[in-house]
C-alpha cells in the first residue's frame, strides 16, 4: 500500500487512465472487427468504407499511446491487402 501522498495520487492516475486506455483498445478492436465481418461477406465496396472508418480510429490509439504506429501500421496494411484481393 501507497505511504506517500504523491504514491497515493498516482494510484488514482493510473486507475482512470487504465479504464481510458480500455476504452480506447475495445473501440479499436470493435472497428477492426467490423472491417473483418465486411471482407468475409466478400463486398469489396463495403470492406474498403469500413477501412476507411477504422483508420482515423487506430491512428488515435497511436497517438494516444495505446497502439504503437508500427503496429497500427502493420494492422492497415494487412486489411488493405485483403481487400484489394477480393476483386481478383
């Protein structure tokens, strides 16, 4: 347990903060998920608008500290690449 004022404010910070950082990954993965339903019903046009929705979401976990970009990055990418597969 925290003895020092300061030690005990922390605590706080990092409950709150945990329950933001949360929030922000369950929201992530709820649009990365909806990018996926889309390429398995196999509508291209769909797939892509779904992608275009989760970007900006991903890129905000990235700039928040939740994702890294590297990730984010590598997560687009393969979405990408399997939407543009499905015309072929």
């Amino acid at each position: 347990m925290a003895n020092h004022k300061s030690s005990e404010k922390r605590i706080r910070q990092t409950k709150s903060r945990t329950a933001v950082n949360r929030k922000r990954e369950s929201r992530i993965r709820t649009f990365l998920k909806k990018v996926e339903a889309a390429i398995a019903t196999g509508d291209k046009s769909a797939a892509a608008a779904a992608l275009k929705t989760a970007q900006p979401v991903l890129m905000k976990g990235v700039s928040k500290g939740v994702v890294k970009l590297g990730t984010a990055s590598r997560k687009m990418s393969r979405l990408s690449s399997r939407i543009k597969k499905l015309a072929a």
